[in-house]
C-alpha cells in the first residue's frame, strides 16, 4: 500500500502544482502539505527536489512525466 500512497502523493502534488518563475526559467512547485515519508520518498527516486527548510517542493522533469503516466493510469481527465 505504501507505493500507492506515494503515488497517490506524486499525483496530487503534480494536480496541485503551479508554474513558479525562479529567476532562470520556470518550474512546477507544489506545497508539501503530505507526508513526510511519501515525500523523502519521492525526492529519494528523483521526482520532487525537496528543501527541508521550504514549504514547497519542485517536480522534477521525471516527476511531471510519472505524474502523467499516473493521471492516465488513475482514469483522472
């Protein structure tokens, strides 16, 4: 159930996400109001870069495109 849950957690991070213009370009950020060990998880496979100290996290170019394999995999238009 646990890679579910961090599943779940990608996707509702990625549908929750908004451009972010930082300066260099834009990015997908999305706050981090999960838990903890589903988003450690996440940043460990590479799909959000994680701050401990900020309240928001980055999708990853591999994370936009898990989160859209997920969208089609969860039938969610």
């Amino acid at each position: 159930m646990k890679d579910q849950i961090d599943e779940l957690t990608l996707l509702l991070l990625y549908l929750t996400s908004f451009k972010d213009d930082y300066g260099l370009g834009e990015a997908q950020r999305s706050w981090k109001g999960y838990p903890f060990e589903s988003l450690n998880e996440l940043s460990k496979n590479n799909l959000i870069l994680d701050s401990k100290r900020s309240k928001s996290v980055y999708l990853t170019d591999d994370g936009i495109e898990e989160a859209k394999k997920l969208i089609k995999k969860y039938h969610i238009k």
